[in-house]
C-alpha cells in the first residue's frame, strides 16, 4: 500500500509539473502560427496514442466509446472543448499571457465546482459558494480597475471545465477518450497541415532541426502527462489528487513572473490573492469533508 501511493505520488506530481512546464515547451515555437502548433499537437497526439492504445490493448475501450451512440455527440463535444482550450492555451503562451493562462487554472477547480452544481445537481455548501464569490471578486476588480475583462483565464476555465463534465458523464477513461478526440480532430488538423505545405507556409523545415523535432514531439508532451496522471490517479486518494492540481498554475505563474517577465502589478496581485482565498476555503472544505466521512466511515 505504501509502495502503491510512493508510485501514485511521483507520477501524479510528474503530471503536473510536466503540465506546469509546457509554456517552455510551447514558448520555443513562438515563430509558428498558434492554430498550426495545434494541428500538430493533434495529429502527432493521434499518432502517439495509436502506438499507445496498441501496447496497452485497450482498443475494444475506444470501441466501446465509439459505438454508443449518445457517446458519440459527446465525444464530438469534448473534441470541439480540447481543441479549443489547447488553442487559447498556445496562442496565450505565444502572445505573452501566461500569468493569465495560470489564473485559469487556478479557477477551473471552482468553475468545475459551479458546474457540477448547474448540470449535476451537486449540493453547493456554504463555504464552495464562498470560494466561488471570492474569485468572481477577483475577476470583477480586475476588470474594474484595468477596465478589461481576462477572457484568456474564464476562456481557460470554462472550456476545461466543461471538457471535464463531458468526460464525467461519458465515463471514458483518459487515454481511449483521448484518442477517439484526437481521432475525431485529426481530418481537420491534417488537412489544413496539409494545405499550407500546398500553400508554402508549413512550419516544418523553415525554423531549424530543434523546432521541427519540438512539432514532432507535440503528442508525446500531450500524452505523456496524461499517462502519469493515469497511473497517479489509480494509487492516490481523490482529495490528494485535488491538491496536486495547482502544481501546474503555480509553476506557469513562475515562469511568467520570473521567466518571461511578464507584468504582475498590484490589480494583479489583488486579483490572484482573491483567488487564493477562494482556493484556500475551497481546500479547507475538502479535507473537513473528508474528515468527516472518514469519521463516519470508522
């Protein structure tokens, strides 16, 4: 048992730095266009799972998945999310946003919370409905004060967020779902990769050996976490895997700030310390919650 949550702990922490890391990664091809970075993310992605599923045998999952019939829209929903929320992820890396890229992240655990209220009927308590008002209060004075809405971060939040109830109601697991997304992405991704090889525009080829071993490498550093995560999520408790998930945000916000010296002034500052406080309520809900059933439990 010991050994089983060391194992979950290293590959959940793996998940999440590599995810934190990513602006690096992304950051490097800043000389392509965001919409073809993310055709090759897809494509490459499609190709890697392939090889995956393969070596896993976990083709009659994607099977599955795919001959439900109320799964398929849903796929076709969770595609059109990823793809989105891959998009606004690379283009804001590329265009200098990735302390607001972070400030998604560190809403989404809230969002999913308000929409598993909306859409599923989950009971809202006291204190998620505090957290949820403290990072509306973080959002609404930054708008106030700079007079611009963060639609990079709510974009972020939203599009996972919903991503993720798709994903909970179609009850997949990760990786067969990932592949049949990608599968479903792929003619798209492929053809227009295709149509600026006809048109001379391709990235491949013009920025040098590093760049396009980075292209090629995109489904690897999309799958490979994905894969931790899996194995981190077998071996570890939810609510431990909950705290794991701000690893990514914090890391992206450090690399901002401290990397690519992004601006973090005070609007910033109070806007991120609301979201803390959100987070924070959120947390302490979570582990009094689990204390209690652990409690009724014994």
């Amino acid at each position: 048992m010991i050994n089983n949550t060391r194992k979950g702990l290293i590959y959940a922490a793996s998940a999440f730095i590599m995810w934190g890391m990513l602006p690096i990664y992304w950051k490097t091809l800043t000389g392509i266009p965001p919409l073809e970075i993310l055709c090759h993310r897809i494509v490459w992605s499609f190709l890697f799972l392939t090889v995956v599923i393969s070596a896993k045998k976990k083709w009659m999952e994607v099977i599955t998945a795919v001959r439900d019939k109320k799964g398929k829209y849903l796929l076709i929903a969770s595609s059109s999310l990823i793809g989105i929320n891959w998009y606004v992820f690379i283009w804001s890396i590329n265009n200098n946003h990735v302390v607001e890229a972070s400030l998604g992240y560190y809403i989404n655990p809230l969002v999913n919370v308000l929409l598993g209220f909306i859409f599923m009927n989950d009971k809202l308590n006291k204190m998620q409905g505090a957290a949820i008002a403290c990072a509306f209060a973080g959002v609404m004075y930054s708008v106030i004060d700079l007079g611009k809405f963060p639609y990079i971060a709510i974009t972020l939040a939203i599009s996972f967020g919903l991503y993720g109830l798709v994903r909970k109601v179609m009850k997949v697991e990760s990786l067969p779902g990932l592949f049949v997304e990608t599968a479903v992405l792929t003619p798209i991704a492929g053809g227009y990769l295709l149509w600026r090889v006809f048109q001379g525009t391709i990235g491949i080829g013009k920025f040098g050996m590093e760049a396009d071993i980075l292209l090629l490498g995109a489904g690897v550093v999309t799958s490979l976490p994905l894969i931790c995560f899996a194995i981190g999520a077998r071996n570890l408790k939810l609510m431990t895997l909950g705290m794991f998930q701000y690893i990514s945000p914090t890391l992206m916000l450090l690399l901002g700030i401290f990397m690519y010296d992004e601006p973090f002034n005070q609007t910033r500052l109070v806007t991120f310390c609301f979201i803390w406080i959100g987070i924070a309520i959120y947390i302490f809900d979570s582990v009094y919650k689990h204390r209690k059933q652990t409690k009724g439990i014994s």
